[in-house]
C-alpha cells in the first residue's frame, strides 16, 4: 500500500473491523486510534487485522479506557479484540 491508502472498513456480528496490514508507520495506530474514539465509551468492539503486534497502542488504549486481547488468525496476521473497560 501506499502512505496515501487508507485501511479497508467493514461491520459484522463481532463489531467494527478495520484493516491496517500494509500501511506504513504510523498510520496504523492513528487510524484505529481513530476508529476507537469514534466508538466511544459505550461502543462495540472494534477488531483490528495488523501485520504485527501494535505495541504502541496498549498504552494508548488504557489511557482511554480500553482493552486490547488477541484473537485467533491466519498464521500470517495478528488479529486484535478492543473494547471499552464495563
């Protein structure tokens, strides 16, 4: 991708996802930043598809009240769970 692509969007059962494999630093933890501040506080869960684990955003999801766990994918992704602290 290049740095003027923007992550693939979508809305399922699990809740929001966002696809930030292939975009150069740091526009993946801006955009799901992004995208989890648009959730709120009462938001549903937002279910990131990354190349690698985002260690930068724990820190940052924590200040705002949210959780981050990993969840099962393809041998080449790593896939994130984020919700708001209930």
């Amino acid at each position: 991708m290049t740095s003027d692509a923007a992550p693939r969007r979508w809305r399922d059962g699990q809740g929001e996802h966002i696809d930030v494999r292939g975009l150069p630093q740091p526009q993946p933890l801006v955009e799901i930043l992004r995208l989890v501040r648009e959730q709120g506080e009462g938001g549903s869960a937002v279910i990131v598809h990354h190349d690698r684990d985002p260690l930068m955003l724990y820190g940052e999801l924590a200040a705002i009240g949210w959780t981050a766990e990993r969840v099962p994918a393809a041998p080449d992704e790593f896939r994130l769970r984020l919700a708001p602290v209930r």
